[in-house]
C-alpha cells in the first residue's frame, strides 16, 4: 500500500492558505449573526453563502452522510450538531465548526460564542470563562506546535492549560484533532491531552487541525439519536475550538485565522510567520 507522507512540499501549503482564508471569512460572518431568535440552520446558511460565493465548496458536506455546511452544538451539546429549526436563546453556549474545500484543498476550523443574556450574568460569566479557556488550550496547543519537537507535545500543552485553569473542566477523550490537506481529516491524530506516545516530528509541511473540546463537568459523552450530536452525559455546556495550522520554512502560520494567529499566539511569545 502506498502511503502519502503526512508532510506537504512548499508548493502544497501554498495551496491550503486559500481554503484557510475562506474557512476564517465563513465563520466571521456567522459569528456576526448570532443573536437571540436565530436558528441554527441561519448560522449554517450564513457560511454555505460565503463559501460558495468565494468559488470553494463545504468539505462537510463531503463526508458521508453529512448535508450540512456546518456543525452547531449549543449548550450541553459539545461537537457535530445539525443544524435545523432550533432557535438561539439568551445565554445560550455555541459551537460553530465549518471548512472549505477549495481547488483540492481544505480548511477547518471551530469558534464558540456565548449569546448575551442580561438577565443571567453569573450563566453568561461562567459559559465565557468556559470558551476563553477552550481557546486558550488551543492557543497553546498551537504554541507547542511551534516551539515543539513531537506533536505529543500538543496535547500536553492543551491539557496542562486546562487543568492549569483550576475549574475542573473535562477534556474529551474520544474526539481529536488531524491532519489535513486533500482530504479534511488525515493522519496523524493529535491528542487534547498528554499520551504516552510522542507522536511523529513536527517540521516543515505538517499542517494540523488543532481542536480541543471542552466541558464544563464530566467528560462522558454521548451520541443523541439523530446518530451526530455528541452531547455531555451531565448536561453540562460544552465549548470547541478549532484551528487550521501549517509549518513552513520561516515558521507557523494559522491558516484559518485572518491574523495568521498573531493575536492568540502572542501571550505565548510567539509570532506566526506569513508566507507565500
Ligand atoms: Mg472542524
Ligand atoms: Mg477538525
């Protein structure tokens, strides 16, 4: 059996800042729209809209059996929600994932974002703290991407940010990151938590979809009957962040953010490096 290397040439990741670009604009516009009263399937058509009007296709609905452009998880659901009819509410906890699959090569990437609700502050606190520092654990996941020798070194970095934040959060164990490329989900797995395993290298031409998802309470999942949505055993919210990331030559860079991750990456001291 022929085996492709995990590792992509120069050329190829030239290839993936499109998809990445595409995937960051897809998710900004949703973002911008969710407020109370907005359904789900809006989120959904939002980003449908911007992929489509950029030449790009959904690389969701790609995989077998999926006809969404995104996945939306709210509250006790963690990852790979429908989405449908369901209306956002006030407090609301929202995870939104999407990719773009653009001339052969995709991009994947996951925000979460806490609906206002003036009239819980104490909900609100406790749902933002819970995505700030989901994205945080991705953020030095991304660090250790740059700094590291293994990509082991990931999951270390993301877990010891989680159990470094004193909340008691879980991390879950059944879902990981991947690589990607031509295909949305490639070798190698990347671990949200420390294995025994220090994976393989990380050198120029690994590009990994670094995501870590979150809960407020137990770890234990499950999957709800429409055979997706994997939601939390204890009810408790979940939060999902994603990104897309290449090394090159001169360095990092996040191909799904619009910054190439200078903002996220700079409490870590590092800074992402443009190429072309
Ligand atoms: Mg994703
Ligand atoms: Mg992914």
């Amino acid at each position: 059996m022929l085996r492709r290397s995990i590792y992509k040439t120069p050329v190829q990741l030239r290839a993936m800042l499109q998809p990445g670009r595409i995937t960051a604009d897809a998710l900004q516009a949703v973002r911008a729209i969710v407020a109370p009263g907005v359904t789900t399937a809006e989120l959904d058509a939002t980003a449908a809209r911007i992929i489509e009007s950029r030449g790009a296709e959904s690389n969701f609905q790609l995989v077998r059996g999926y006809r969404h452009t995104t996945c939306v998880s709210v509250n006790e659901q963690v990852v790979h929600g429908i989405p449908g009819d369901r209306v956002l509410e006030p407090g609301d906890i929202v995870s939104i994932d999407a990719g773009a699959q653009y001339a052969g090569w995709n991009g994947d990437s996951a925000i979460t974002v806490v609906v206002p609700d003036p009239d819980r502050p104490e909900l609100v606190a406790a749902r933002d703290e819970l995505s700030r520092v989901t994205e945080g654990s991705m953020w030095a996941g991304i660090a250790a991407m740059a700094r590291g020798t293994h990509i082991g070194e990931i999951g270390a970095a993301i877990e010891d940010h989680i159990v470094g934040a004193g909340h008691g959060y879980g991390i879950l164990r059944d879902y990981v990151g991947h690589g990607i490329g031509r295909k949305m989900h490639e070798a190698p797995s990347v671990f949200n938590y420390r294995v025994p395993d220090p994976g393989p290298r990380i050198r120029p031409g690994l590009v990994l979809a670094i995501e870590p998802m979150v809960v407020a309470g137990s770890e234990e999942t499950f999957v709800e009957e429409d055979e997706w949505t994997v939601s939390t055993v204890d009810g408790t919210a979940g939060s999902h962040w994603e990104h897309s990331v290449a090394v090159h030559d001169g360095g990092i860079w996040v191909l799904t953010a619009p910054d190439g991750g200078a903002a996220g990456l700079e409490p870590f001291g590092v800074r992402p490096v443009a190429f072309e």
